[in-house]
C-alpha cells in the first residue's frame, strides 16, 4: 500500500536530538504498521494499549494494530451517552479482527451521581461533562501503561494538523499511528482491509461521539463539523486536558 503524507512541509516541533524527537524524526515518513511495531519495541510487552473510539473514523487503526498484535490491549470508554450503534460496531470489529482484550471503561458512578445527577452537564457545561465522562476514565486506564495509540490524523484540521507521528504525553509517550495518511489513504485502507463502516454514516454522521452533542456533518463541511455543534468546543479534552488530570 502506498502512504501518502497530509503534510508534505511538516517540521516535527520538538528537535531531533531530543529523545521523543528523534522517535517522530525516525517515523516522519513512517506507515502505521511501522509506527505501532516501533512503539511495542520502544515500549515493551503489557506496556502499551490502544485507545479508540470505535467511530466513524477508528476502524482502520484497530485493523493495523491487530495486523501486528492482536493481544494489544484496546481502551474504550462507554461515556454513558453513547449511541447504540457504537456499541454494536465495536462488538462487530473486536470479532472481525480478532482482538483479544477490549477493555471497555465507564465513568466513576459516585463522580457522575455528585456531579450530574440530572444527566444534563452535557447542556450546561460540555467541557466537564467530557471531563467526568472520558478525560477521568481515561487517566485511571492508562495508569498501567508507558504509552498509548490514538488514530488523529493531521487532515482533521484544527490542533491536530500539526501533530508529530510520536509525542510526549506527560509521564506516556502517545503515538499517531495514521499521521502520515491522508483521506483518500484512510478511505483506501478501510476497503483493503474489508472493514464495515459505523453504521451512522450512512444517516449522515461523519464523526460519532455521544449522542447529546453529535450532529450530522452538512455537504461540504468539515467531518468533525458536528461534534458539539454551537458550543465552540472541538475536542472532549483527551488530547489536551488528560495530562492535568490525576488517575
């Protein structure tokens, strides 16, 4: 399969005499499977998991990772808000590819129970809905590990358009399997791997979060284009917030 790079005059930020930088200088032009063997390399056996979505877009990923290992273990985090069909899609794909250690992670009830009682924080105040909901969960899942897979990809645009194919992540090393790809490569993989497709696509959701603050995407815009739509908000805080929190 040919990659082909979504950003041809990508610098990585951190110089490569650095320890991180000489990892995302030695993967600049790197293909997923080579990103995920060198992270399990680096890392070590148990030391390293897979965080996904099971989204409209995580498919690819899981199918790469399973290519190298399939007993990598994969991180999902059931928010409590979560359309049924992305429960389904994940149990269609952990059969199809064989995965063998799907964790799925639900918030902390006592967190929620005092801080959402009445399951609408979501409206008032989305950043700590996400907070309480993945960013928390997400930290105490990690605890066990030295880094982690995600599948951004610098076409999403936004804080993601500039992301190295490895990047310190506080005490973790956080790796972007696909950074190198661009859609049409994605979009290829998906077929080359017969991978079924979220089955919200089809009813126009491009992206699939939580039901709550997930819109279909309008012809023309951006995939991401209905996620928290009106709120100002792009991302839930995984990527931005998880380092600030304690596991």
């Amino acid at each position: 399969m040919t990659f082909q790079r979504s950003g041809a005059d990508f610098t990585p930020a951190a110089p490569c005499t650095d320890e991180v930088g000489g990892l995302a200088c030695a993967l600049a032009d790197a293909g997923p499977e080579e990103i995920i063997a060198t992270a399990l390399r680096t890392l070590g056996p148990g030391r390293l998991c897979l965080v996904s979505s099971f989204g409209t877009e995580s498919a690819v990923l899981l199918a790469y990772a399973a290519k190298v290992d399939r007993s990598i273990p994969v991180v999902f985090l059931d928010t409590g808000f979560l359309f049924e069909e992305t429960l389904a899609y994940r149990d269609a794909l952990t059969a199809q590819l064989g995965l063998t250690d799907v964790r799925s992670i639900q918030p902390d009830a006592a967190r929620v129970a005092a801080l959402d009682a009445d399951r609408d924080l979501w409206f008032s105040d989305p950043d700590a809905c996400c907070r309480i909901r993945k960013v928390e969960p997400l930290a105490r899942a990690l605890a066990g590990f030295d880094g982690w897979l995600n599948g951004r990809k610098r076409y999403q645009g936004g804080l993601r358009a500039t992301i190295p194919a490895v990047e310190r992540d506080g005490a973790r090393l956080k790796f972007n399997p696909l950074v190198n790809l661009d859609r049409a490569a994605v979009e290829a993989a998906q077929r080359d791997f017969a991978l079924p497709d979220h089955p919200m696509l089809a009813k126009g959701f491009t992206s699939v979060g939580c039901m709550p603050c997930t819109s279909r995407a309008a012809a023309g815009e951006d995939a991401r284009a209905g996620r928290w739509r009106g709120k100002g908000k792009t991302e839930c805080g995984i990527h931005t917030l998880l380092n600030t929190v304690s596991a």
